[in-house]
C-alpha cells in the first residue's frame, strides 16, 4: 500500500446529509484538508463504484465504519 494520500479525508453520506456533508466538506478544505466528496470527484460518465473505491483508497481517512 502506497504512503502517499491524494486526500486527507473522505467523506460519505447519504442523500439527506447532503446539505451537512457539503458544509463539512467546505469547512475542512478551508482549514487546508484534501477532502473527497462525491460532488467534487464523480462526474458524468464515471464509474462510480470505482471513483469511491479509488477515492478510499487514495484518502489518508476513510469513513469510520459503524456495526
């Protein structure tokens, strides 16, 4: 596994935290964080399992997974 992180965090949420996750998201690449959030990263066209799949592994903090 690579050292190197092209993001700081990534950011996952569901449709109704939008509004909360874009404001995180904001407030965190404001304070100088690399942020992946799906809005920024996945565009027309993309594959989107993979961009999340790449953006996890690229990030130095992936989601904390909650059971």
């Amino acid at each position: 596994m690579s050292t190197h992180f092209d993001y700081d965090v990534f950011i996952s949420h569901s449709t109704k935290d939008k509004p909360v996750a874009r404001e995180l998201a904001n407030r965190l690449k404001k304070d100088g964080l690399r942020v992946w959030l799906d809005e920024w990263e996945i565009q027309p066209g993309d594959m989107i399992g993979l961009k999340i799949q790449r953006g996890l592994e690229r990030s130095r903090i992936p989601p904390r997974r909650d059971s």
